[in-house]
C-alpha cells in the first residue's frame, strides 16, 4: 500500500501527518514565528516606513514590508520542501495531500515544483485553522477526503 502523507499548512504553521490503512498519525508540527509578526514589527517604529539596521542602512516603505512578510512565508514553504523532499527521496511517502490557505498554497506550487513533478498530489484550497483540535482536523479531513479517519495508536 502507499504511503500518503497530508500537509496542513498557512503561513505561520505546519502539521505532517501520515495515512495508512484510514489511520492517521501526527510525523512533524513546524512553526515559523517570523510570519506571525506584523510588517510594522518586522521593517518599522514609524508609522508607514522603517529603517533597517547594521552597516547598510536603508529605509522601507510599507510596501517592501509586504515583500518581508511574503519572503517570510517563502522561507517557511522551502523549509517544508526540504523536509517532504528529504522523506519523498527516502520513500517515506509516495503521495502527498495538501491543505493550505490561498497564499500559501501558490507558494507550494510553486517552490514544490520539483517534488510535485514526480509524487503525486492532491492540493485543496482550505486552511484548517492551527487552533482547530487533532480531532477536528481528523474529522475535516476525513469528510472532505471521504475517508473515515481514525488516530492510530
């Protein structure tokens, strides 16, 4: 039988499960606390614009602030590839599901491009919520999936 991994994923948070035989088990939960800071943390003390520091100082709009926000959730998305293309390599999975919000969803398309090529996947556009209960993430998957669910023990 395949081995089917499903990422749950938004911006700041990651979950990696694994699904065999209709039972799931909790593999990887990864965190990326730069995404759940705000752009004026990030990039400024003034309203609108901030100034960076170290030895090449320069001031940003709120603009490029997004750009930071966006790099960050970059970063994050590359740091999941990394895992699942390390585990997909090691024939830990040979299917992928995805759950992810809008945003970071085109990020995984595009920055798992190379994985996606050769594993198959199924990608749904749906951020299960990171406050949302193992067993309400379980029993939403498993509706939309239309696969009951259990937690393997």
């Amino acid at each position: 039988m395949k081995q089917i991994w499903i990422l749950v994923a938004n911006s700041e948070f990651a979950q990696i499960f694994r699904l065999k035989n209709a039972e799931i088990t909790l593999l990887h939960q990864l965190e990326h606390k730069e995404s759940k800071e705000r752009v004026s943390q990030l990039v400024s003390d003034q309203a609108g614009r901030g100034q960076s520091r170290g030895w090449r100082q320069h001031k940003y709009s709120l603009n490029e602030g997004e750009k930071i926000i966006r790099h960050e959730r970059e970063k994050f998305v590359l740091e999941l590839f990394h895992l699942c293309k390390k585990n997909f390599d090691e024939h830990q999975f040979q299917k992928l599901i995805i759950f992810s919000s809008p945003k970071v969803l085109g990020d995984i398309r595009h920055i798992f491009n190379p994985l996606l090529t050769h594993c198959p996947s199924i990608e749904i556009d749906k951020e299960l919520s990171p406050h949302w209960t193992l067993n309400e993430k379980i029993e939403y998957m498993s509706r939309y999936l239309e696969i009951p669910l259990k937690v393997a023990h």
